[in-house]
C-alpha cells in the first residue's frame, strides 16, 4: 500500500511540473524596450498621407536693370562650372548646390558696378537739372503774376494810345486844312499850297493807315490781355508740374541707382562668392541645369520637396471643425516612425464641406514643424487632434501593462535574467501609450510581450 501511493505521488509531481513548465514564457515571448518621456496627446485622430511641396531655386539677375545696349556693350552673363545637386540629395539652407565659373561672376559684377557708377551719375545730373530750372520755373511764376496784376492797365493803355494817336492826326489834318484855305483865302504863294497841300495827302494817308491798323491791335492787345489773365490763373499749376517734372527725374533716377545698389547687393550675398546655396531645407527631386550652361533669370533651375512644407490633409466631420483654427497645435504620427509623436501645426480649413467618403467632411491641412525627420510623399499615418495633452511625463506603450484586479504592473528581467513583476501607478493615457506616475524612471528597461506569441496561445 505504500508503494502504491508513493508511485500516485510521483506521477503527480511529474504532470505538475509539465503543467509548470507549458505556462512558463522563454525570451523569445517578449521585447524589451525603454521607458520614454515627453508628451502625451488625445483627442480626434484621424488618417492620412503626406504631401510635399515642390520649392524651386531660381536666381533673379534683375535684367530690367541693364543699360549696356544703350552703350553698345555686350551684357555680362553668368555660367555654370559645376553642379553639386542631384536627385535624392539632402541639402540644407546655404548648402552649396552649383558652381560659377570665376571669370563669369567677375565679368557680371564689374557689369553691375559700371551701372552703378552710371546710375550714380543720373542721379547727379539730375539734381543739377533741377536746382537750375527751378530758379527759371520760379522766375515764370512771377512774371506771370505781375504781367497778370497789370493785363487791364496794359491793355487800356493799349487802347488809349491807339484812339490818341488816331485824334492827333485828325487834329494835324484839320489845322492842315485850315492853313490851306487861309492860302487860298489871302492868295497865298503856289509853293506854300503845295507844300500845304502834300503835308495834308501824307496826314491822311498816315490816319487810313492808323483807323486800319486800330482794330487788329485792339484784336492782338486782347489776346495779350486774356493770355496774361490766363498765365495768372494757372501760375500756380504751371509751377507745380514743372517742379514736379524735375522731381520725378530725380526720383526715377534714384530708383534706379536703388534698384542697382539692390541688384548688386544680391549678388554679392547670393553667388559673389561664385557658390549659388539651397534656398531651402528639404531633397532634391530634379535638376535643370548642367556644366556650361548660362543662367537665365528666374529660371526653375533645381526643384526641392521642401522640408518647410510637409503636409497632410484629412477629413473633419461638421460636429468637430467649429472646434479648430488655423494655427491650433497638432500631432502626426507616422507609420514609418513608430510610437514617434512629431509636432505640426493647422495651416487651412476649407469652408466647403465634401462628401467623398459618404458624409460631410471639411478638408483640414495640418503642416509637419519637425523639419529634422526624413519623409517622403504618400507616407501615412495619422493627425491626432489635440482635446487633452500631458507635457514632460513618463510612458510605456498600453499593451506593457498588466492589471491585477485594482493594481498594475510592468514586467521586466531582474539581474539573474528572470521576469519580474514591477508595480506602477498609470495616469493619462492615448490610447497607445499611457502615462506612468511612479515605479519606472526614465530609460528603464520593461517588457512587452509579443503580439504573435499571445495571438498562438490564444489559439
């Protein structure tokens, strides 16, 4: 009888430990990760891909501002040495991307200061120009102020004169007259009538000429009397667009000298060290250009996907827009970064709703403002929508955490390499990751049992 139960016991020892040894979980059941920190958002999340915008370098050699035809001088250009840039390149702002030759940026920069110097030169003669005909102007003005003031004392005098002249040779021909009858009357000498008589022939002939000569003068004294009238009531105005005249010469003739000062201002900073940079930070997708080539003004010579503008546009249901604006935080959360949460930011909301999906949905653009991640259009992921956000916490992904009735817990290797149980109180949570209060700091290492391997026991 005893042996009997010693032989009971011992097969029962041997299916529990069997037991025991099925349940127990091997290395290969589990990933050992760290416990991060920094922010955890909820909110609306929705789903979507990226988008980049093409940025393109140009290069404006400002030709509007080139005379040198006028001079019969052949205009300078600038030529390519080298490209640097090819697709797929990274490059960041001030990135070398081309190279000029050295002879052709130093023909166009003596180009643009013989332009400056000529410009400079306007400006100068303009001025002068100015200063001198200013006192003409003034002078004008004046004389026709006065000329104005005494038009009607001028022209009655005119007029005055003309009717006097014309009495006195009436006067001279009656008195003429009367000498001659007194000849006639007391026989008078034939030498004295006949010098009488062609005294009064040329006196009459002079008052025809006078009474035929009056009305075109009272026509011409006219003219000058409402010609001074007229000069006098528009001196002012006459003045003004003179004066305005020069100025807008001088003006126009600093604008220029401006404009090329600018000209030559960007070139220096832009390609006077014979380097054209990347105006942007972002990829290189094409190149338009190569060595020998002239650049031509504003010419799409490299396109970029632009780094500055990465962005993903999604759906927002007519319940939940009202509650965004443009500028509102948001988080992006790329399939290809995972348990990554880069910032962005709203930049657009389409007041027009479309149904593409069935039901109304404004379109939303959110833009990326990590510009140190590298992506690529057509990635997706998701836009999380902040409603509630915790800042600088720690967290561990939801499916670490174990929950024994009102208690949690966290899994981890001990130093003999066993799986332990680490006790943990839980805050906040997304949905993916949840905040940890206490038990864990930051970078410790836990546990995460395989998603395949409790899939397999599940079966």
């Amino acid at each position: 009888m005893r042996k009997k139960n010693t032989a009971l016991i011992f097969v029962l020892f041997l299916l529990i430990a069997g037991m025991s040894t099925g349940c127990q979980k091997s290395r290969e059941d589990y990933s050992e990760i760290e416990v991060k920190k920094g922010n955890i958002a909820a909110g609306l999340t929705k789903e979507g891909s990226i988008s980049i915008k093409t940025a393109y370098e140009t290069i404006d050699l400002s030709d509007e501002t080139f005379n040198t035809s006028e001079e019969g001088l052949e205009k300078a250009v600038l030529q390519i040495e080298e490209v640097y840039a090819v697709p797929g390149l990274a490059v960041n702002e001030e990135v070398p991307v081309i190279k000029l030759t050295d002879e052709s940026v130093q023909e166009y920069k003596q180009m643009l200061e013989k332009e400056q110097k000529k410009a400079e030169r306007d400006v100068s003669l303009a001025e002068m120009e100015k200063e001198e005909k200013s006192l003409d102007i003034e002078y004008t003005y004046q004389k026709s102020i006065a000329d104005g003031e005494n038009a009607e004392e001028k022209y009655n005098l005119t007029i005055q004169t003309l009717e006097n002249n014309i009495k006195s040779l009436q006067d001279e021909i009656a008195a003429c007259q009367e000498r001659i009858r007194s000849l006639e009357n007391n026989n008078g000498s034939s030498a004295e009538l006949s010098v009488e008589r062609s005294n009064l022939s040329s006196l009459e002939t002079r008052l025809q000429t006078a009474q035929s000569e009056k009305e075109s003068k009272e026509i011409q004294a006219k003219q000058e009397y409402e010609q001074a009238q007229l000069n006098y009531d528009y001196a002012a105005d006459v003045k003004e667009n003179a004066e305005m005249e020069l100025e807008t010469a001088v003006t126009e003739a600093q604008t220029r000298l401006t404009d090329i000062n600018h000209a030559l201002e960007q070139f220096e900073a832009n390609v006077g060290d014979g380097l054209i940079k990347a105006s942007c930070n972002g990829t290189v997708v094409s190149v338009n250009c190569k060595a020998g080539d002239i650049l031509e003004n504003d010419k799409k010579i490299i396109a970029y996907a632009d780094a500055n503008q990465i962005t993903m546009t999604v759906g927002v249901s007519q319940n939940k827009i009202l509650s965004f604006h443009v500028g509102d935080k948001v988080n992006l959360k790329l399939d290809v970064y995972e348990d990554e949460v880069i910032p962005g930011e709203i930049i657009n909301l389409e007041p027009n709703a479309s149904n593409d999906t069935g039901e109304n949905e404004y379109q939303v653009t959110v833009r990326m403002t990590d510009n140190e991640k590298t992506v690529y259009t057509d990635m997706t992921g998701k836009v999380v929508f902040t409603e509630k956000e915790v800042e600088d916490v720690l967290f561990v992904p939801v499916e670490s955490i174990i929950r024994k009735d009102t208690t949690s817990y966290v899994e981890a290797y001990d130093e003999n390499g066993n799986v332990k149980e680490i006790e943990v109180k839980t805050g906040f949570s997304d949905g993916e990751n949840v905040e940890i209060t206490s038990g864990l700091e930051e970078g410790q290492k836990i546990l995460v049992q395989n998603m395949e391997d409790e899939s397999e026991e599940t079966e």
